[in-house]
C-alpha cells in the first residue's frame, strides 16, 4: 500500500488550541496560552485557551464573489517551468529516490504564471507577505489547525490548489500524520488567510472532510529526540479536501486556486506561510524566496532553500514561477524539515498526483 486516509465530517464549526510541529520540532503556537517553549523542551499539552471563532464561516456570506467554476476541470498540460532534473527521479547521497516526476502541470485558476527567473529575489528571513506582493499568492495559503486523538493540537501551513471540484488543499504528511506517535489527525481545519490567530479570516473557516497522506511515509518516516529519520520523509506531503459551505460553495471559488507541478522543475522557488517560532508569532503570513534552489544529499533527497523561518511553516507550499503583479504560479514542494537557517522541501511527483485524483471528488 502507498496511502493512508481519514475522514472526518463534523457537525459543527469551531477553532481549537494549536501546537506547531515542523519536520521533527514541536512547538506550542501563541494563542492565549503561554508562551512558545524552547524546542529542545518537551512540548506542552495542556493548559491552551482556544482563540476566538472567526470573523467569517463557511456558512456566512463570504467578503468577496466567487470567481471560479467548480465544475470546469482544470487543463492539465506540459510547461517547462525552469530547471530540468533531467526527468528522472533523483537519488541522494544514502541511495534513497524521491517520488518519480511526471509530466503534469496543472494551472492556476486565474491569473497568467511566469515561467523563467525567480522576479522575488533571495529574501531568506521570513519577512512578512502581503497582498501587493502577489495577490493570488495571499488569498490561497492559510493555516491549517489540526486535533489528534487524545486532544494534541497543532498548527501547519497548506496552499489551495487548483483542482476539478475546487476543495484541495495541499501540505506536508507529518501535519497530518504523527510519525512521533504514530497516529493520523482526527480533525483538521483551514483559514486562508489566516491573521491573528483566526480573529482574522477574510475567507472564512473551511471544515476538513478527509485527508491522505503516502503509506510510505507512515511505514519508515521516524521522529524522535528532535531527530528526523527514514526515508519516508522523501514523501512529506499531504492533501485535504474541504467540506463546502452553507451554499454550496468551495474554498477555491473564494480564494482562488495555485498551479500544481508534479514535474519537477524549479528556477527558484517563493515560500510563504505562517512560522510560529520565535522571533515569529504565526500571526501572519511570512515568506523566503530563493533564485536558485539547491538539492539535498543527505538521508533523503529535497530541495534546499537558504530561510530562517521557524516551526509552523511546515507544510507551506513552494511556489516556482510566480508573476509578482498576479500572485499566479505553481506548487512544486512542500516545506518539510527546519534547521536553523534553511529547509527541507519534499518533492511532488507521480504519487502526489495519485493521491489527490484519489480524494479530490467528494
């Protein structure tokens, strides 16, 4: 088996209490609780007072009108969208592959991509990301709020992405699945757009109704003594497909959706977010760009980018071929793994691409 899922439907609509976990770090989130502890301490459990419901749900009329079609499919086509990696799939120096590139890209659903040079710069401090920086860019990443069993909380980043039904988000496996304690998340929940915690949710509060992540990642991807280890974390992604809301409507037809490359070719790469380690507080979206990416050698192959952000940006999409004036581009990798002044971001190829067909249709 390569999969591993789990649905959720819930009957009602509201915030929890948040940790952040990135790569192998947990941190508690600063919600009204207190302060994020050290990341070499063990992570607090208790004693989090859940931030306020947002100012908009999915069942309220929604700050903006719908733009998309959910049920005009996006086009899937060939796009060579910068560096080649020679379409094969690469190996690191422990002898382990990432997931085999196919040649599908999808579009974003509004607004025209640029394919070429990096036009955002090397910018590797986390600074803060608005609207006038790439206005499709601000409207589809958000915060994802997730429960465990036993009730754990955490928070992650994840990008809506165009898809045919218009509810896929997409972010990293150990969001989603606890390679700590070897549980898949009971509930998940997204704000895009996400400000202040959730006081602020332009797009609203979007319920998870099922979620996946690769089988491969839950058989070897370890995590213990702040240490990631096995070759699982090769495949840290995820996706998430959102309940609509009260009228029907879906999480794309409000925010837009990002391109999807599952080919994987980069020229520099844009990540946004929301860090929630310090100096970061997850109160609002952050971002690191890179003209030229680089490519890991150690257990498991990844991209590379030079960036100091902090757990909770785990999760968060990297975006290559970004139009600055649209905010348009394409999701090529997710953030896995932080070290303290750079990432690890796995790849999305073939099972990627398998695993949203698989749950993309409700």
């Amino acid at each position: 088996m390569k999969k591993l899922t789990r649905s959720l439907r819930a009957l009602a609509i509201a915030t929890v209490a948040a940790t952040a976990l990135s790569g192998c770090v947990f941190v508690p989130a600063l919600l009204q609780g207190p302060p994020v502890q050290d990341p070499d301490q063990s992570p607090t459990q208790t004693g989090f007072t859940p931030p306020p419901t947002p100012t908009t749900t999915p069942s309220a009329e929604p700050t903006e009108t719908p733009t998309a079609d959910p049920t005009t499919p996006p086009e899937q086509e060939s796009v060579s969208l910068g560096e080649l990696r020679d379409g094969n799939p690469l190996t690191s120096d422990s002898g382990e592959a990432a997931d085999e590139p196919i040649d599908v890209t999808i579009p974003p659903s509004t607004g025209t991509a640029a394919p070429g040079p990096n036009q955002y710069g090397d910018v590797n401090d986390g600074q803060a990301f608005t609207p006038s920086d790439g206005e499709l860019v601000a409207s589809t990443v958000g915060r994802l709020y997730i429960e465990f069993p036993g009730g754990r909380t955490m928070v992650c980043s994840g990008t809506v992405v165009n898809s045919e039904y218009g509810n896929m988000v997409v972010t990293a496996a150990h969001c989603l699945y606890s390679a700590i304690d070897g549980e898949m998340s009971s509930r998940v929940q997204f704000v895009p757009a996400d400000a202040d915690n959730g006081n602020t949710a332009p797009y609203g509060l979007w319920e998870g109704d099922e979620w996946i992540v690769p089988q491969v990642f839950v058989d070897t991807a370890k995590e213990a003594d702040n240490r990631s280890t096995g070759r699982g974390w090769a495949y840290d992604f995820g996706w998430v497909r959102l309940l609509p809301d009260g009228s029907g409507a879906n999480v794309q037809d409000y925010t837009g959706g990002q391109g999807i490359s599952f080919n994987q070719q980069y020229q520099g790469g844009l990540l946004v977010g929301y860090p929630s380690g310090p100096p970061f507080d997850g109160n609002s979206q952050r971002y690191c760009s890179q003209q030229h990416l680089g490519f890991g050698t150690m257990y498991w192959p990844h991209l590379t980018i030079s960036c100091s952000m902090t757990p909770g940006i785990s999760g968060g999409g990297w975006l290559t071929g970004v139009d600055p004036s649209t905010g348009a581009g394409y999701v090529g990798a997710v953030y896995s793994t932080v070290l303290p002044d750079s990432g690890s971001g796995a790849m999305l190829g073939s099972l990627a691409y398998d695993l949203m067909k698989e749950i993309e249709q409700p």
